[in-house]
C-alpha cells in the first residue's frame, strides 16, 4: 500500500507493521540524467520489493533531499545538513512507528546518505520504539555494484527502464566525454577532494553508454529480490535489545 495515495481509513486498514521509506536526493547527474534521479531509482527499487513480497507493507512517500553538499557547483542541487537529514529520517519513522508501522527498511538510493542512513537506524533502534535499516539498493546487485559511479552506468541502466522519457538521450555521448572515471582524487588512501566539481567537468563518474535498458531491468530485479529477503528477515526479528552484560 502507497501512503501518498490512499486515504487515512486505508492506511487504518493495513494489518502489518513493516513499512518502506524511499530516500534521496535531489541533485545533479549530469547532462543527461534528472535531478531526481535518486529519489526516481529508491522508489522503483521500493516498489519492486513491495509488489514481490509475499504479505502486506506500506510503501511511505520519498525523502527528495538528502545529504550532497559535494554537488553544490551544479544548479539545482539541494542538501541539508547531516544533523537535520538524520532528525528528518528519525522522525519520519516515529510517525510510521506511532501507527504501528514500526519495522522500517529506509530504501537508499544516494550514497552520500549512507554514512547518515547507518547512524539514525542505529539512534532508531536503541533509544525509539521502532526498528529500522538502511538499505542502498546499488550495493545489492551483485557484480554490477563494482560499476556504481554518478550518472553513470548503473543510474543510467536503471534509468532507462523505469523513467526512459527522463533520460536525455542525445546527451549522453557528452555526458560520456566529460565524466570522470572513478570517484575523488585520491592519494595514499585519503580522498583529496571535497566537491565532486573537483574531479568530473560535467558531474558523471562512469561511463552511461555502458547502461542500456536491459541492464536497468536486470538491476531492478536484483535490487527488488535483495530487498525482499530483507523484508522477511526484519519481519522475524527479534529486534528486542540484548540486556546489559
């Protein structure tokens, strides 16, 4: 069940207390790809997981804005802080847990909201009354995940298949030209750069020629399957905290 588009007595009606949180960004990814990109891919990958698994969940509307102040040379980016991304996830979830919705996968689509995601879930299940998880749906799909970058062939592939009149398909030949090939500046294992506008002309990382539809197709169906099995495993937790030692 979709909360944006159903009514307060449907939502009354839905007997389970596992609920999905689509979260993203809104941020550039290139020449070719939307802004929304991120927010787009968490909510497929939400969708996927919903329709396949095997009992009821409620599918929340997305959080668009997350943490990417990396991108903030690129018009149209939008970010908050760390500290407010976190209270916005937090209480988010509270408002599902006081329905009774309180074992929460958070669906990630923006790896600048990793670190923050793995914090709050964290803070959720130790001191709130709810359980949550994070969930990146690019790091659940097996070998492709070594190809993940920024507008490029993953994002691209996933693109294609879910929101193809979005792709900007005659740009991506120059999104090709000015992307980086990997992520940062990196010396001795440290990353130097703080902006991605510091290491890709154009805001890719990746090549998106390498993301045809049949791809994105693939990794909605990884992704989908990944996050039903951990659908099941939240659904039979014991998420009761271990007593003090």
């Amino acid at each position: 069940m979709h909360l944006f588009d159903s009514t307060w007595t449907d939502a009354d009606a839905a007997a389970t207390d596992l609920a999905l949180l689509p979260v993203g960004s809104t941020e550039q990814h290139g020449p070719h790809a939307p802004l929304g990109t991120d927010v787009l891919t968490a909510e497929a990958v939400a969708e996927a997981g919903a329709a396949a698994y095997d009992g009821e969940v409620v599918v929340a509307p997305a959080i668009p804005v997350g943490v990417a102040e990396e991108h903030r040379q690129f018009t149209g980016t939008l970010w908050v802080s760390e500290d407010t991304f976190r209270d916005y996830v937090r209480e988010t979830v509270a408002s599902l847990a006081s329905h009774g919705w309180d074992r929460v996968v958070l669906v990630n689509g923006h790896g600048g909201n990793v670190g923050a995601l793995r914090e709050v879930a964290a803070t959720i299940a130790r001191h709130d009354s709810a359980y949550a998880v994070p969930f990146t749906w690019f790091e659940a799909v097996g070998d492709h995940s070594d190809d993940m970058g920024h507008g490029g062939p993953l994002e691209t592939a996933m693109l294609r298949h879910v929101a193809p009149d979005l792709v900007r398909e005659e740009r991506v030949e120059e999104a090709r030209e000015g992307a980086s090939d990997g992520w940062g500046e990196w010396v001795s294992y440290a990353n130097l750069a703080v902006d991605s506008a510091e290491f890709t002309e154009n805001g890719v990382v990746g090549d998106p020629t390498e993301g045809p539809r049949a791809r994105g197709e693939e990794l909605l169906e990884l992704a989908g399957e990944a996050l039903v099995s951990l659908l099941e495993a939240v659904e039979s937790r014991d998420v009761a905290l271990p007593p003090h030692k």
